[in-house]
C-alpha cells in the first residue's frame, strides 16, 4: 500500500491527519488571538492590522484555502473514525457504563467540536461574510483613516492618511450584544477544553509522547489552554465591562 | 485487612448476562448469591451459584476461566462496567468477594465489541488477536538455544522495555474498557516486545504495517488516547506502546514508500 492509502485507510493514519490539521488550526488559532489582541492598542494597529491582511491577496487566500481544507479534513477524519469506533462496540453495548480515567475534556470532544464547529461559523458569518448583524460590519460602517503607518517586522505596510476598514469598531459593536458575547465566551472556552485533549493527545498519536515527559506536557498544554482562554476571554470582557469603547471619532459619525 | 471483615459471610445480588449461544438474543437475569466467603475468589463464587443452579436442574452460567491466578487471560469479565473489575492490575480471577458490599448488586456483563462475538453467556470469542498475531507477531529468525541467545547482548534498559510488553496476556480487557472497542495496546505491547528486541528488527516494518492492517480487517475501533486501556489492563501495560506503536507504524509506512522490492519473492534459492 502507498503511503497515501496508508494515511487514508488505516484508523492510526487518519488520526495522523487528525494530529497534523490540527497542529495547524492551533497555530492558526493562536496567531488569530495574537493579533486580535492588539484590539487594546490605539485603533490604528487593529485596522492597520486587518488592512495589512487584506493587502497580501492571493497569500490570503491561500492561508484561508489552507485552513479550509485542514478543518474539512479533522471534520472529515473524526466522522469516519467515529462511525468506525461506534461499530466496533458491537450491537450491544454495556449496561453499566463507567469512566476509569479519562480526563473530562476527552470524553466531549465531539459535542465541544459541534459547538466550535457552531461557532466558527456564526464567527464567519458575522465578521468575515457580514451576513449576520450587517448593521455592524465593517463595510457598513464609516472608513477609518490611519493617523501613523502601520509596520510589520519593521516595515511599514500601511500608510499613513490610508482609508480602510473600521474593524475596531466593528469588533465592539458586534460584543455589545450580551447574547453573542456571551455565546462567543461559551465557544472559545468548549475550544480550549477541546485543545486541552487535542494538544496532548497529536504528540500521543505522532508516536512522541510517553510518560518521561507526559507530565510536563499535561501542564504545559494545561497553561497554554488556560492563557487561550483569558486572551480570548478579554475582548468580548473588556467590551461589556465597558473597558473597550468605540473611539471618538467613529462614536460621533455613527448614528 | 481486620480479621473480622474477613470472616464476615456477604451476600450479593449477580445481574448476569444471559445469552444461549452465538447470534442469539441475551438478557440479564438475577441471582442471589448468599453466605459468601469474603475470601472467596470471583470465579469462586460463580462456581458456587453455578452448583446451586445445577442442583435446580437450571443451566449454568458460562464464563471463561483456566489458570485462576492471573497469568493466562482467560479469564474476561465485566464487573460493575469494569473489565476485570474494580481493582487496578488484577484479573477477574485474583478479584475476592471482600471487594463487595454485602447487599450490593453486581453486574456482570461480557467483553462487548464487535470482533469479539459473544459464545454464550459470558464467553466471547477472542481469536481476532490471535489473527493479528499470525498477522506479524513473531520473528523469523532462529532464536538458538539459551548460550545462543546470550551471544546476542541486549542493553538492560531495552531488555525490561520488551519484558514490560511481553506481559501482555491477551486477554482482551483494552478491548473491553475502551469507548472504541481499540485494540491498540494489544498491538501495541505485541509490536513493542518484538521491535524493541535486536532479533525482531529483520521483520519489525512489515510486522507493524501487518498486525495494524489485520487490526483494521477485523473491526477494532480507533484510538483516543483516553487511556481507559491501560487503567483496565490487569498487567498494567503503559500506553506509552501506543505512542510507540504509532511512532513505528508511521515509520514503516514512510519507508515502505521507498523500500526496494525483489524480482520475485516466492521460492527459495535454488
């Protein structure tokens, strides 16, 4: 058998493709937060953030084809896995049914999955498409103009005096409603209960765990999960609290 | 242990699995179990209610048993939803009756997964392993007599390694503890214990991507890394072998792309 058919066919090569998109989708994540934190600066880096983004075009969509293809693949791998393993139970199952160590954030995985799956695209819908809560996107909001260039590495990729989108603004109108806040702070914390397992159990399945280090990876993964979720936690927070406001300018112009 | 807890008689209540043969319905069905020693041992006790129900003229309870002290893996029950019951390393066999609450209401169910049929009762058929078994879980060379296998030098640390997965009895409790019905730390130890060895490494890529494969064929689920497995194992062999397992198979899968094959590989020379 070639190695494809390997990765495809056997129940250990699909969750390898399972581990591999998923190493993927957490750096995707991690990048994502990190430059939505910068949503607590002055409005010129977010804008000038999301503006540099648009500005890569076809590296854009290739990072958007990238993403696309590795969430389709987790989905893909979990649904095959999971019909596979509920056959092989048999026709009958336990009567009692108990746990003997699996961590709770193992035992949810496909209903946390549901609920980002859920998420990500209502998250799409609402920021990326603007098909939900249009009112807020940022096309439909007036044009920010960048007060000082925008650098990335040091170079600076988007000028000063530039026209672009009010995502800034956008952002804290959109968390204004408690209800997609809320729901917004419910989804990010089911993905970190699921990266909890999923961070842990890709160095299981990539053949590089065992219990020399185990330890140190449950409490390593077990923070990183944790500062995920604060950093997350904080906009969406910060918007509510009324920490995060709409700056003055874009304040006055929208009615 | 107090000596009084041990002289204590316990009475319990079995809620056995019945089922009269292969593909036939089954149904739990209960039996009083009274004035049990509580240093009887499980299969002890079945032996007891078995008597009983014969004395009655009913038929009795099939279950799996042959060394009685823990080395065979024979022995496959589930007892309150727990492969081998509630203590950790043990087989169904070295579980005492002291384990109990008196009036307590047990459950006694057998390995369920798909590749493990149910015989009778509490009886399942596991030779899936020994499918995967002939699959790849031997070597091919000739392992000489003792002075020959010391001519071969092992490193301790390798040699408690293989030893740590030879344990393996094979009794199929992984299967039964796992949501998946995975047979992974089956393979697991069994590729291990021959791979981590010198003389199993002549054959240890076609070993793993075959005893994988056969794994597969025969409709074990998918691992989850959950490790309800080892937790069950009454040998308390390390998911570590999974991971190693893994490691291995995606070696082999890697190498295998680019390993030469001969002009034709039946026959010998001559």
């Amino acid at each position: 058998m070639n190695p494809l058919g390997h990765l495809f066919c056997s129940t250990i090569g699909r969750k390898v493709i399972m581990a591999v998109t998923g190493i993927v989708l957490i750096g995707f994540v991690i990048g994502h937060l990190v430059g939505n934190l910068q949503v607590f600066e002055e409005p010129d880096r977010i804008n000038g953030y999301a503006q540099f983004l648009h500005t890569l075009g076809p590296v854009l969509w290739v990072m958007r084809i990238t993403l696309l293809v590795c969430a389709g693949l987790h989905i893909w791998a979990a649904t095959v896995l999971t019909i596979e393993d509920r056959k092989a139970r048999g026709a009958v199952d336990y009567r009692t049914k108990t746990w003997i160590q699996a961590t709770l954030s193992s035992r949810y995985m496909r209903w946390t999955g549901y609920v980002v799956l859920a998420f990500v695209i209502y998250h799409l819908a609402q920021f990326t498409l603007g098909s939900v809560q249009s009112a807020s996107y940022k096309e439909n909001l007036p044009e920010y103009t960048m007060n000082a260039d925008y650098h990335v590495m040091g170079i600076p990729v988007v000028h000063a005096g530039t026209h672009v989108h009010d995502v800034r603004s956008m952002v804290i109108l959109g968390f204004s409603q408690p209800i997609v806040a809320f729901f917004y702070i419910f989804a990010v914390g089911l993905l970190s209960l699921h990266l909890l397992h999923g961070a842990q159990s890709l160095f299981q399945t990539l053949g590089l765990r065992n219990s020399s280090w185990g330890k140190a990876l449950r409490a390593i993964v077990t923070l990183a999960c944790l500062a995920y979720f604060l950093g997350n936690l904080a906009i969406p927070g910060a918007v509510l609290t009324g920490h995060l406001k709409l700056n003055p300018a874009s304040a006055s112009s929208t009615p | 242990m107090s000596s009084e807890k041990n002289s204590k008689s316990i009475s319990v209540t079995l809620r056995v699995w019945r089922q009269a043969g292969p593909n036939k319905p089954g149904q739990f069905v209960e039996y009083p179990a009274h004035n049990l020693s509580p240093n009887m041992s499980f299969l002890e006790m079945l032996d007891v209610v078995n008597d009983e129900l014969t004395v009655k003229g009913q038929e009795p309870i099939a279950f799996a048993h042959d060394c009685r002290e823990g080395i065979c893996g024979t022995c496959s029950l589930v007892i309150n939803g727990e492969p081998h019951g509630p203590h950790e390393g043990v087989a169904s066999c070295q579980t005492y009756i002291r384990s109990f609450a008196d009036g307590e209401v047990v459950t006694i169910e057998p390995f369920r997964a798909a590749p493990f049929p149910v015989i009778k009762d509490l009886v399942t058929d596991r030779s899936a392993f020994d499918k995967i078994q002939q699959a790849g879980g031997f070597i091919t060379a000739r392992a000489g007599s003792a002075p020959d296998a010391n001519a071969t030098s092992i490193s301790k640390v390798d040699a408690d390694l293989a030893m740590d997965a030879a344990q393996c009895i094979g009794c199929g409790a992984c299967v039964a503890a796992c949501k998946n019905a995975s047979a992974m730390l089956f393979v697991a130890a069994k590729v291990s214990h021959l791979g981590i060895l010198p003389q199993g490494q002549a054959e240890r890529d076609k070993r793993v991507l075959a005893m994988v494969n056969t794994m597969d064929d025969l409709g074990f689920g998918g691992c989850t890394n959950q490790y309800e497995c080892s937790a069950a194992c009454p040998k308390l062999i390390s998911h570590d072998f999974i991971s190693r397992l893994n490691g291995d198979y995606i070696a082999a899968s890697f190498r295998s792309m680019f390993k030469q094959a001969p002009a034709q590989t039946d026959g010998g020379a001559g």
